[in-house]
C-alpha cells in the first residue's frame, strides 16, 4: 500500500518534457535533527534520500524533518515521471527506524521452536486483544553486522547462544511508509543447554517470556490467528516449505 499526503497537482502545459519546478521552502535555523542535535544527538537528518540516483523517472527536491526522537519522521517531496510521460509532484512520508534482523531458533531433533512473548503496543492500540504478541526473536541492527546483531538479539531475548546462523532472505516489511528492511535468519538452538523462562534487557524496559513451542503446534497458531506477527509468521512458513521442517530434497533422476 502507498500512502499518499495529498492529491498529485495537475500537470502543467509541457510537463511531458520536464518535471515541475520549484520546491518547499528550507527549514529555520535552529531545528533538531538538521544544524543541532536532536535527543539522541544527530544532525543532518534532513540530507538522507537527497541524491539518491538509480531510478530516473524520481528527482528529490526536498526532505523535510517531522519528527525525531527515537525514529525519524521526514516528509519527502519529489518529481515523479509516469509511464505516459507525464510528471507530477508528489509528497510521502517516511518512518526510519532503522535497519533490523530477526531469527527463527529451532530444535530439529524434538521438532520445536522458540519463540518470545512480549507487550506490543501498537497492536494492542490497533485491535490486539491484549498486545502480547508471539514472536521470533528480532531487535535493530544499531550499526552492526545483521548477522552479529541477530545473535545479540537472540542472546538478549531468548538467553540462548547460537553460532550456525543460516541467512534466509531481506525483505521490507511495510514499503509504502516504513525504510525498514528486515534480515532475517535460521539457527538450531541447543535445547539441554541452561535456558531461562524470561528475558530481555531490564533497562530497555524489555519483559519477554520465552515460549517453547512444537513446530506443528506453532503452524496452527498461524492458521487461528494466535500468531499474528508478520516476521514469525514468514519464519515459520519458510521453515514448512524449505526449511529444516519441510520436505525431504529429492534426489535428480
């Protein structure tokens, strides 16, 4: 889904040769997150996405800075040219929370998962029953190595250690606002190894359970609606269909 702020403007006479021209005015001096330092001490955030140059039907005029706290809110005003040829103006917003990695642990041996459970609340805002999703492990890259992250991560929330961490696939998750793009990762998980019921960063204000579950039993709360996390349930369906769950290879004749 693309969101759209409002209405593309009609185009003008001859915009079929050239975008429109013009653009918002720049910000004051003085705003966080541009000439000083935002809450987490950044600045020049409104130069990201400025010279981007792979698609030439895009130009850029303007990234302004909405919101900075935790994540960034900028709204982006560019030419776009259609496929008629035509150009329009258009504006979006984008949410930039960073970069993040999730990993399915599984046993294969005792067919199990571990998954976490922990208070969502943007899903508990939008319709959850009570926000405490289940979930595969998952946390931002906070400038790592996806693969180095995720085994934090995984340490973090599960209190399990893994070291044969399999790259499956990258994906964005929410496209038409979100910049995220997700890494996410496979690794078995040594169930005789000392775990612990809870986890999480205590100063994070993290409070995770740590769910064991068998894989069948997972699969079902997929189809219920039990599992309603995008990232766990793409994991669980990988795990199905070419996964260390799925089917036997078959051998070329």
């Amino acid at each position: 889904m693309t969101e759209r702020l409002a209405p593309s403007p009609a185009p003008a006479p001859g915009s079929h040769d050239a975008p429109p021209h013009g653009a918002p005015p720049r910000p004051v001096p003085g705003t966080p997150g541009i000439d000083v330092p935002d809450p987490r001490g950044r600045t020049g955030l409104d130069r990201h996405g400025r010279d981007l140059t792979g698609n030439d039907r895009v130009r850029v005029l303007d990234v302004e800075v909405l919101a900075c706290d935790w994540s960034v809110l900028r709204r982006t005003t560019f030419d776009y040219r259609h496929s008629d040829g035509h150009w329009s103006r258009e504006l979006r917003e984008t949410y930039d929370r960073g970069d993040g990695a999730t990993i399915l642990l599984y046993d294969p041996d005792r067919r199990t998962v571990l998954l976490t459970r922990q208070f969502r609340l943007p899903a508990y805002v939008n319709g959850h029953p009570d926000g405490m999703l289940l979930e595969a492990a998952a946390g931002l890259l906070d400038g790592d190595d996806p693969r180095e992250a995720i085994r934090r991560e995984a340490a973090e929330e599960t209190g399990r250690a893994v070291h044969d961490v399999e790259h499956v696939f990258d994906a964005f998750m929410s496209p038409g606002s979100v910049t995220e793009r997700l890494s996410f990762f496979a690794a078995p998980y040594d169930a005789s190894a000392p775990g612990a019921d809870t986890a999480g960063v205590a100063a994070e204000g993290e409070d995770i359970a740590v769910v064991e579950l068998p894989f069948t039993e997972a699969l079902d709360l997929v189809r219920t609606g039990a599992i309603a996390d995008a990232k766990t349930i793409m994991l669980l369906q990988w795990a199905a269909l070419d996964g260390p769950f799925g089917p036997p290879a078959v051998s070329p004749r």
